[in-house]
C-alpha cells in the first residue's frame, strides 16, 4: 500500500510536469503541423529567466510571492519573446515546405538557442531552490515528499481546465479548432490564419517555458539539460497522437506511472522502458492514441 | 462459374460507414470484349472499377477472372494475373521524364527478381519504349519532365504505362476526360485499334456518348451503385431509365 | 551540363584540398617553452562546481610554477626551465568527442603533455588513445580503478587514486562509527545512489565489497539506485530510497548531480531519517553554506579540499591563500587535485631534466615519473601502483557540521586511512584483494 | 548489376576525387587533417544511406540506430571475441546492422512521413535506453576500440585512411549501380506516385524495404568504420536523437543531388566542427545550428546545388 501510492504520487508529478511541456508541443503540431525541436529552447529559457528571478528574490528575501509571480512572468517572456521571433521570422516562410525541413530548421534554432543559454548565463548550474525549500515536506504513506512537487498536480489541472474550457467554450477555441481540422475551409471561411499561428505558436512556447520555470525549483539547471526534454516530450505526444490535448494528458500520465514503477523496480529500465511503450504505440495505433479527427479530402 | 467469361461478378457490394456505393452488381465479361460503362457521378462505376482491380476490397459477393476467385487480390496481383487500369486523375511519376515513366512501367512488366538490379537505360528497352511513344504521339515530349506536361498528354502516358503490361483485361478510368474535343477521336482511335490488335478485353468508364456509341460492342449504365441497363449501346442508350438517371435529360 | 558539374565540384573540392593544407603550418616550439592541454569541465552540470574550480587550481600552480614564485619543493622556475602554455579545453561532450579532440591536441596543436581529466568515462576513453599516440597524459580526478587494472599503461599516469580507497575508506567509516555497538542488527542495511557510469558503478561496487568484509553481518539493499549522470532529477530515485529499509546511502555523486540532489531530498526530510555517505561532495557544502545538512559523512578523495582547510603545511597554506585571493573563494578538491597533476609533472620534467643534463624527450620524462614520489599539499604521493604510473594516498573521511560563529563549514570526527589500509599491494587486482579478506593491509 | 558502371559520370568523379584525397591524406597532409577526412568519409556513408532514403521521401529521425548499432557491434565483439581484424569489424557492422534493418524494415516499410520519422526514432531511443543503463554494455562511458590489425598485423593510421577511402568507392558504386538500376529508379517513383507503382505491379512495401536496409547497411558500415577510427563508442555521441539530427542535417547540407555529395558534405561537416570547436567553444553550436539554417533558407538543394550554380556562372564567363 505504502508503495504503491508512493509509486503513484512519484509517477504523477513526473506526469503533470510532462503534461505541461508537452501540452505546449502538441498544441503546436495540431494547429501548424510542425513538429517544433526548439520546444525544448522555450522549456530551458523558461527555466533560466526563472532561475534567475527566483534567486535573486531569495537572495534578497523578498517576499514568496514574488517567486510565483516571477515564474509566471518567465514563461510569458520567454514565449512571447521567442516564440514571436521563430515564427515571424523563421518559421512563417517556410509554411507549405517539406515537413522535414521544417523539423531541421527547428533543430538548427535549438542549437542556436543551447549555445545563446552558454553565453548568457554561463555554464554555472543554476539551483533557485527557495520556493521548494519553502515549502518543506509533508509525510504521506510513511514517506516525505515535497510539497512544491505536488502542487505541480495542481498546476496541471488548472492547465488542462482552463485548456478545455478554452477549445471547448469559447469562440476562439471553436475557432481554432476549425483551422485544426482544415486549414484550406478555415480560410476561406475568412479566419486569418497567419495570425492564429502566431498566437498559437507563442502560447504553446509559453507553455513549454511554464514547464521549465515551474519545475525550476526541484531540479539544477544547467546548459544541454533540456536535450532530453525534447525527446520525452515527443514520446508523449506520439503516444498520445500528435494534436490531441487529452492525448497530451493520458500520454504523460503513461509515460510518468511506467518511468515511476521501472525506478521503483528495475531501474536499469527506466529509459528503455519509455522508449519501447513509444514504440509499441507506434506500431500498434501509428496515429497515437487519440489521433485528433482528419478531414476526409477526396 | 463459367469459364466462357474473363471476368465475373457476383452480387458485389460496397459500403462505406454503412453508406452503400456499390450493390447487386453481377457482369459477366467476354474476352475481346469493349465494354462502356457509364453513369452519372458518384453512381458507383469507379468503385466498381476500384474494386476489380483491387484497390478497394468489396464487402461483399466475388469476383472471379478465368475461373479464379480474385476478390479482394492486391492492385499489384492483379496486374501480375493480367488485370491493369487506367486513372481518372491520371496517376503518373510527376518528377520523371515521360520516357522515365515508360521506362519504369516497362521494366516491371518485362523483367523479374534480379533483373531489376539491372539499369534501368537499356538499348533494348529504350527503343521499344520510344515505338510506343510514338504510336501515342508524344515521342516528342519524352524528355520532358510529367509536371510540366497538359492534362491531355498525362491522359496519353497514364494509359500507355498501363498497356505496356500487356493486360488480358483493361479498365480505362474516364480515358478521355480532361482531353481536349479535338484529339478525343484520335487518341481513343489509338488505344482502341492497338488494344483490338492484341485482343485485349477493355472496359472503359466514360461520359461523352459518342465515344461510346463509335467505340463500345456494350454498355453497362450505373445509378446509385446499381446496374441499371447491360445492353448493347444502340439499345442501351435508348433505354428509359438510362435516359433518365445517365442522360439526364 | 552533368559532367560541367562534375568538373566543378572536383576543382571546387581540389582548390578546398590547398586551401586548408596551405593554412596547415607547423608550430615549431622552442624549448624554453612547452605547450600543455589542461582539460576539466568548463560547460555544463559539471563546469561550475568541479571544472572550474579545477581549472583554476591547474592555472594557479603553472602562473606560480613559470614565475618561480611557488613555495618549496616546486620553488624552481619552469618545467626543466621551459615555461608552460596550457591550452584550457572543455571535458563535455561525452568520451567519443573527447578522443577526436585529444586527437587534435596531439596532432594538430603538438601538445608535449595532456593534464587533466575529470570523469572516469572520459579517462577509461583517453587512455588507451593516450598510449597509441604515445603522448605523456596525466589524469587529475578521475577514479575508475579500470584504468589500471584492465591494462597497464605506457604513457598515462594518474595522481589520484582510484575509487577503491574512498569505497573502502567510507564503507570502514560506517562501519567503525556507526554500526559497531551503535545499532541493532536490523538496523545495519545499506544501500546507494550512484551515477550509472564508471565512477558510479566502481564506487558502489567496493563500497558493497568493504562492507562485507568490515562487517559481514550488514545487509545490502536489492535495489541501489544508478540514475543517468547528468540527470539533475531525483524525486522518484528520493521516494524509492525512502522506501528503502536500509538506514545508510553511499554516494559517490559529484558535479551539479550532487548540489540537485541535496536540495532535492532535503525538501523531503531524507537527511534526518537517513544517514549519507558522500565520497566526493564536498564541493557542495561550500556552494550550499548554511543550507547544506548537518552530519552527512563526507570524503573529499584525499587529503584536499574541505578536509584539510585548516592543516598549517606551508604549501598549503600558500595555494588556499593565493587561491582565495585570486578567484575569492575556497580551493575545493578537484583545484588541488589539478594543481597536484601539474605539481608531479613539473617535478618528473625537472627531475628528467638532471639527469638527461639537457631538456628531456618525453621518454624520459616517463621514466622520471615512473615511481616517482612527490610532496602534495599536505601528504607526500607515490606513483606505486599500476606498474609505477597510479598514486596512492590517504582518504579521510569526516562528518559535516555548519559552524554558525565562524559562519562556515566545517567537519568533524575526521578519520584519515592511510594507503596501505585501503588500498591492494602492488600488482593486486582490488576485487581479488578485497574477496580474499584483504591481506597484508596496515591500518594506523 | 555492375555492367557499365565504371563509365558513370559520377562515379568516375567520385573515384578520382578520393584517390586524390588518398593520396594527399597519405603523404602531404598532416595527420590531424587525414583524421577529419577519415570521420568524414566514415561519417558519409551513414549520409548516404540517409540520402538513399530521402529519395523515395523518408527521412529518419533515428537512423543513429544503425550508425550506433554497427559501431556497439564492433565493439561488443572486441569485448567478447577479441575481434580486432579491419575486415571481420566492417563486415560485422554491416551485417548487424543489416539484419537489425531487416527485422525492423517489416514495420516500418508500412509507415510514411513523420510517423516513420517518429517511429525511426522511438527504436533509435529504445537502443539509446538499452545502452545508456546496462553497465555490461558499457552505460553512459561506452567502451573502447582498440587499433584495427589486419591478418594479425596493427594497422597504422595511414592504412586505416586507405581502408576507408576504398569502402567509400565500394561504396558509392553499389550505391550508384543501385540508383541506376529499375529497381531503384522505381524508389524514386515511390515518392511521387505509390498507387502508380503498386498498379505497375511491384510491391511499394518490399522496394522500401530493400531500400531501408540497404541504408541501414550503411549507417552500420559508417558506426563500425567510425568506431574503428575513433577507437571509442558512447550512446551520447552514437546514439542519441541529435546524432541522428547531425546526419539528416548532413543529407541537407550535402543535398540528394549525386551520389558524392554525402561525402563531401561530411567531411565540410567535421571541418567546420573542428574548427567552430576550437575557434569558439561556447558558440560551436551556435555556428552548426546557423549553417543549418542558412543552408535550408539560401541553399535548399544543398552544397551540390551550389556547384550547379558555380558551374552555371564559370560557363557565362566563358560564353
């Protein structure tokens, strides 16, 4: 018992931290159809602006709330910051071209981005601990776990709600949903498209930048350490179909429960483990699990 | 079944999503025959068409060529039994020269297994592939790229890619469509006359009428994915509901 | 038109050829001076609390070295009175990047001598490229008893000692403090957390071996954590070791992996239910302060860094002075251990130098250092092991307490083991020694 | 297969190009400079393999598997065998990567798009996931690869470098002599029309799949040649997702233009890294990242359409 709702509470905070990064992502394929590498830029700028701001305000003591407000603010920056300059810039001329090339220009922008991190922060790890250590622990089922790691749950939730309450009950969510299903129609039905793929590309790099500024606090931040973000995040979008929001969700909780029980049990799995359940969804159900619905075009 | 038939069908049907395009669809087909068949859009003749040559597999009731069942065979098994098709939207290598793309549908045709390994300009083949260019009459345009060519001239080589397999049956998907009035008669002249030489069964989807009186020994007239009228074209034209549901008149 | 193309690419590819052999020349270096590759993590969870530092170390000792103004023994001017130009290079990047780049520093720069070297993955990939180009590398930190024990090498020597002695020292540490009287038998269970790579694993694994031997009855947990280096995330390799039964963890993290998971499982109690053993995280008590936890058991690999910050040995005394003066913060472990590299080439080179009587080729300069015993800050270190290229020194092992008048760190109940206690004799695989009950070993 | 093939344009180029190279590698240029010419061609043919695929529109994000694959091959049999012959280590690299391409080919030959892209990708990681935990394989360190013999006898640098260069005329033969072959035009035509080919009656599956492993038998020949040159294998720089990056962006940076152009496009590759590395360590990826960029906006058909277009101009001057 007190295993298993430790596993589980391990598997869901790595999950609501994944469903954050990679909601960004999923996002962003289902609206532009573009498989963007240079997520993992916004998670890592995320994560610096916030580290930055989060030390300083330890440093100096100032009040924890301005450590939640910085986070926040450091998503919005980072997103809106790099997230208007790649898509109007780089990303806006290549609309139409091969989907490959559109995934190697956003890999060359990561690289670029990686090395832009080294010079401007430097190659120091960065550990803005003080909301964290705020926080403390709480002791559920025998075991200590850290408060600020749950309230990421809490984050997620409040993510994936106000998500849903946005693509289900809003204008601009029916919206979008239409320029999701068929570009072509959205367009003559006289959406302006350019615009909508702006906004989406920055909100979903603002997500991904509210992943890293969010789990700043629990991890150390150093230069390349979201290289791995990249590819994790891929394999819950994958498995949970590229576009699709729920699959987004039920692809982290996935991908967080089997990394939480392979550490737990066999740990020389861990990695294996992620990358083999990515696999087989692949093969099984190649469009992801909850593929969103295509148009049919004769 | 009959050995006397090349192709027959047997209560074909078709649905999508519980939608029926096809249904209670029985030909039989005569070898050396040339068959029109005809219909408004969307009466089902391309899914019939679709069907035999494996590209869609019928829910339900067999197909059978020479006496074999082939319903639901592969496109690709098809061609190797001897069944080959045109496209209504011509399906071409749109990056390749025209004489790449005879070239490439020859060669499967002629050669086996390793042979394919072998390179693809071959004298052999390159001046039997420029004979049938110009019995197409576009030799002229065999080093052009397909992209750049017209409607008309994809038509041509769509066709001739599927006639150089040599087929028993040949399925022409709307042959003159997108052709312009002037060289319709000339090309169906072409393909006919080559296709009655070697005794090639065809069955040939089309709309203009007088195509199909000049050229058909029989028609077969579609509506609502049902078989309205089988009957020679003097007949068949003349006919009611053909009149009414294909003429639309 | 194909073949015009084809001919352009050949002269445009021909004209390449002559352009970047023209820009190939040959730095032909006198003998008053002498081209050194210092390589240490400079980017990276690494760079900041083990590399840099590190580098600074190397850098103060070879400003000091070539100006004449280092304290005895190494108060000569020069490395056999050439002066030293050390190229600083970056340790990331991984094993695979590090043999091409070693490549280039032999073959392109015409390095004399490669010092450095942090990780044993990088170490156990230099070294035998290190024998095949027949360059003199001295390996500064790294651990992996691999190195030697796979192989002998020609050309590579190590002042560090391997992981063996700081497993040994902090499994004997444990057992001598804390499970001797101090705890019920149900008590003694161990288990660790490790980076899975060479150091990791080679820690862990002697860390088990001395347990067995020290106190047989002690128990290892069945599922030790080995996460990826570099992963910087620990809550559910936290929560699994909390689960754990087993009262003591060993370590051997280093780099920012340890800072990450101090922090981490502080927030989570772990130091107050468990006891750490940490063999090489010191670099961590000084970035953290005031924050770092009170009572982890912490090894510094030697008699460097923390350990022996306050030992009046006149050239340490120097280099934390001159170190704190110059970078504003206190030598951690890796600065000395870099320093010390440099320290045993000079003297190899000097040494090479009297008795050649004029500057020495590379092979004497192997010959000089092969056994070679040199005097470190505060001990004095013989090449003995690993046919004469591996050191060995005492470890000693102390238990972190945060001294609020001072408002520094420091550690308490230090126990420093001598060589001889923890280390094989000579021409002994560690793994047989330790299974065989460890003979002839002399502890006090 | 092989008639006529000597009398190809590019092949011919291509021989002489890499006998001038052999020879300026082996006597004129210094040893550091051999080196990147070695990674590069070594390199190239995983590029090629690449390239072979691009062709019928497939681009894999993991072809790191095979590059990675081939190069734990060699090393795993020079653990456990004593392997060390130059001749045994490409052949088993070849072969191992071979077969593995083959049982995973009967899947992925299915998958179109980014979702083969994706799904190359996921095996690549499964394998990075294997190799980066399991300490007998060496985790995260990799292992070393000791000097190549052949029949016995250490090979010297030199002789590694000649090795090399005639693997990449093999090579680039059996790759040309493929390409030419209607079998491999009908690769080509795969990506324009699949209906067309399968009505044709080839199975579009079995051609891609033919095609898939000869491209993992590639990739498995570069990771072994590679692995043999470096003398050390790791999953970081063998295996991960970006190594696979590094070789797509390789393919774009040479183009699909002619069967050379891989080669060439690898070894100004390994050239630019060299030298971004030492010239400006903090920005080196910085400088691969904005090539790729520039190379994808300015260039798009790659480094070979460049030299169409120098040899467009050269020829106006002349007129």
């Amino acid at each position: 018992m007190q295993f298993l709702t430790t596993v589980l509470l391990d598997g869901l905070v790595y999950a609501s931290y994944l469903f954050i990064v990679s909601l960004g992502l999923t996002i962003t394929f289902g609206v532009m159809k573009i498989l963007n590498v240079a997520h993992g830029s916004f998670y890592a700028w995320g994560a610096y602006l916030a580290s930055i701001a989060i030390i300083y305000l330890g440093e100096n003591e100032y009040n924890s709330m301005f450590y939640y407000f910085s986070i926040f603010m450091a998503a919005i920056v980072a997103g809106l910051f790099f997230g208007f300059i790649i898509e109007r810039f780089i990303l806006r001329k290549m609309y139409g071209e091969d989907i490959h090339l559109i995934v190697l220009a956003t890999f060359g922008i990561f690289w670029i981005l990686e090395d832009l991190i080294l010079i401007v922060f430097g190659a120091d790890p960065l550990m803005p601990y003080y909301p964290a250590m705020e926080l403390g622990g709480l002791e559920i089922a025998g075991v200590y776990q850290g408060v600020y790691s749950l309230t990421l749950s809490g984050l997620a939730v409040v993510v994936a709600f106000i998500c849903w309450y946005f693509l289900k009950k809003t204008k601009w969510g029916k919206l979008l949903q239409s320029v999701i299903f068929d570009r072509e129609v959205s367009v003559s039905m006289g959406i302006n498209v350019t615009n909508v793929y702006l906004i989406t590309f920055i909100i979903g790099g603002m997500l991904g930048a509210l992943g890293g500024a969010y789990v700043a606090p629990t991890i150390s931040i150093s230069p390349g350490f979201a290289i791995d973000v990249v590819v994790m995040s891929f394999a819950v979008v994958v498995i949970g179909g590229m576009g699709s929001v729920p699959g987004a969700l039920i692809g982290s909780l996935m991908v967080g429960m089997i990394r939480a029980f392979a550490v737990h049990q066999a740990p020389v799995l861990e990695l294996f483990i992620i990358y083999a359940v990515m696999a087989i969804v692949l093969i099984i159900k190649p469009q992801g699990l909850f593929a969103p619905p295509k148009p049919r075009k004769i | 079944m009959n050995n006397h038939f090349i192709l027959q069908t047997k209560d074909l049907q078709k649905s999508f999503s519980g939608i029926i395009a096809a249904q209670n669809i029985n030909i039989s087909v005569k070898e050396g025959e040339i068959i029109g068949i005809i219909g408004a859009n969307g009466a089902g003749k391309t899914v019939f068409v679709n069907m035999i040559t494996g590209y869609l597999k019928p829910t339900s009731g067999k197909i059978h060529f020479l006496g074999n069942d082939i319903t639901g065979i592969k496109p690709r098994e098809a061609t190797h039994i001897g069944v080959c098709r045109s496209f209504q939207v011509s399906q071409v290598f749109m990056t390749m020269t025209v004489k790449q793309n005879l070239m490439i549908a020859m060669s499967l045709s002629k050669k086996k297994g390793g042979q394919l390994l072998l390179p693809l300009e071959d004298e052999k083949l390159s001046k039997e592939c420029d004979k049938i260019l110009d019995l197409y009459k576009i030799k002229k345009q065999s080093d052009l790229i397909v992209s750049t060519l017209s409607q008309g001239m994809r038509k041509l080589l769509d066709i001739a890619m599927a006639v150089v397999g040599n087929p028993k049956v040949l399925l022409l998907d709307e042959p003159t469509s997108g052709v312009s009035v002037e060289e319709k008669f000339g090309i169906m002249d072409i393909v006919i006359s080559a296709l009655k030489k070697s005794g090639t069964t065809v069955l040939f989807v089309e709309h203009d009428m007088e195509i199909v009186e000049r050229y058909v020994d029989r028609v077969i007239a579609f509506y609502q994915g049902q078989v309205i009228c089988d009957d020679t074209p003097k007949k068949a034209l003349k006919n009611k509901k053909v009149i009414q549901y294909v003429l639309g008149s | 038109m194909k073949f015009g193309t084809m001919k352009t690419v050949s002269s445009v590819f021909l004209t390449f050829l002559f352009v970047i052999g023209t820009l190939f020349t040959t730095s032909v270096y006198a003998k008053d001076r002498i081209k050194v590759g210092v390589v240490s993590f400079l980017t990276g969870p690494a760079g900041g609390p083990f590399g840099i530092p590190a580098k600074q170390g190397a850098e103060l000792v070879i400003d000091a070295i070539n100006a004449g103004t280092m304290p005895a023994p190494y108060n000569k001017k020069g490395f056999a009175g050439a002066t030293l130009d050390a190229i600083y290079s970056d340790e990331s990047g991984g094993g695979t990047k590090q043999v091409a780049l070693f490549r280039d520093f032999v073959q392109k720069q015409n390095v004399d001598a490669m010092i450095g070297y942090i990780s044993s993955g990088n170490c156990m990939a230099i070294g035998p490229v290190a024998d095949e180009l027949k360059m003199l590398t001295v390996f500064s930190t790294c651990g992996t008893p691999r190195l030697y024990e796979e192989k002998l090498r020609s050309h590579v020597f190590r002042t560090q000692a391997n992981a063996v002695g700081d497993s040994l020292a902090a499994a004997k540490y444990i057992a001598d403090e804390y499970f001797k009287g101090k705890m019920t038998t149900a008590g003694k269970m161990y288990t660790g957390i490790n980076q899975n790579y060479a150091w990791g694993q080679d820690s862990y694994k002697f860390f088990e071996l001395g347990m067995k031997v020290y106190m047989p009855s002690a128990v290892g947990s069945s599922k030790p954590q080995f996460p990826k280096l570099f992963a910087g995330q620990y809550g559910t390799e936290i929560s699994a070791l909390s689960l754990d039964k087993a009262k003591v963890v060993h370590s051997s993290f280093w780099n920012g992996d340890w800072e990450a998971f101090v922090l981490q499982a502080m927030v989570r109690g772990f130091f107050k239910q468990k006891i750490v053993v940490s063999s090489v995280g010191g670099s961590a008590v000084d970035t953290l302060g005031k924050k770092f936890p009170d009572g982890v058991i912490m090894g510094t690999r030697g008699l460097v860094g923390l350990n022996v910050r306050d030992n009046k040995d006149p050239l340490n005394t120097w280099f934390v002075s001159e170190y704190k003066k110059r970078y504003k913060a206190w030598p951690l472990g890796p600065s000395y251990q870099y320093a010390r590299s440099v320290m045993a080439y000079k003297l190899a080179m000097d040494k090479a130098a009297a008795s050649a009587g004029k500057f020495p080729t590379q092979d004497q300069a192997i010959s000089a250092m092969k056994g070679m015993k040199f005097k470190s800050f505060v001990d004095t270190i013989e090449f003995t092991r690993g046919g004469g290229h591996q050191a060995v020194h005492a470890i000693s092992y102390g238990i972190t307490k945060y001294n609020k008048a001072k408002g520094e760190p420091e550690v308490e109940n230090l126990k420093t083991y001598a060589a001889s206690c923890i280390y094989p004799p000579a021409g002994v695989k560690s793994e047989d020694w330790i299974n065989n009950g460890m003979p002839g070993r002399k502890c006090e | 297969m092989f008639k006529g093939i000597l009398k190809d344009q590019s092949v011919q180029t291509s021989i002489g190009v890499i006998f001038i190279l052999l020879i300026f590698g082996s006597f004129i240029l210094p040893e550091w400079m051999s080196n990147n010419f070695m990674y590069g061609m070594s390199r190239g043919l995983a590029v090629l393999g690449l390239m072979i695929l691009w062709r019928t529109n497939l681009v894999s994000f993991g072809h790191a598997l095979y590059y990675g694959f081939g190069a734990y091959a060699v090393a795993l049999c020079q653990k456990f065998f004593g392997v060390t012959d130059i001749f045994l280590r490409l052949l088993i690299a070849v072969a191992a990567a071979g077969l593995l391409g083959f049982a995973l080919g009967f899947i992925l030959r299915k998958y179109r798009e980014i979702f083969f892209a994706m799904l190359s990708l996921a095996f690549s990681m499964v394998l990075y996931g294997l190799l980066a935990k399991a300490e007998f394989l060496g985790s995260t360190d990799g292992m070393s690869i000791s000097p190549s013999t052949f029949f016995g006898t250490e090979l010297g640098r030199i002789a590694l470098f000649n090795f090399i260069g005639l693997v990449v005329i093999l090579a680039i033969i059996f790759a040309q002599a493929y390409l030419r072959s209607s079998l491999g035009h009908l690769t080509t035509a795969i990506q324009d029309n699949e209906i067309r080919v399968e009505y044709l009656g080839y199975s579009v599956e079995k051609a891609i799949h033919i095609k898939y492993v000869i491209s993992a038998c590639l990739a498995g020949g570069a990771g072994g040649l590679m692995a043999a040159s470096l003398g050390q294998v790791d999953p970081d720089s063998m295996v991960l997702w970006s190594v696979s990056g590094e070789l797509v962006f390789v393919t774009i940076m040479s183009g699909l233009g002619n069967i050379l152009a891989p080669f060439i496009g690898a070894v100004i590759f390994e050239f630019i890294r060299t030298y971004a590395f030492e010239w400006a360590p903090q920005a080196w990826q910085m400088i691969i990242g904005g090539t790729l960029l520039a190379i994808i906006f300015f260039s798009p058909g790659g480094l070979w359409s460049l030299f169409q277009k120098l040899n467009f101009l050269r020829k106006k001057n002349n007129e």
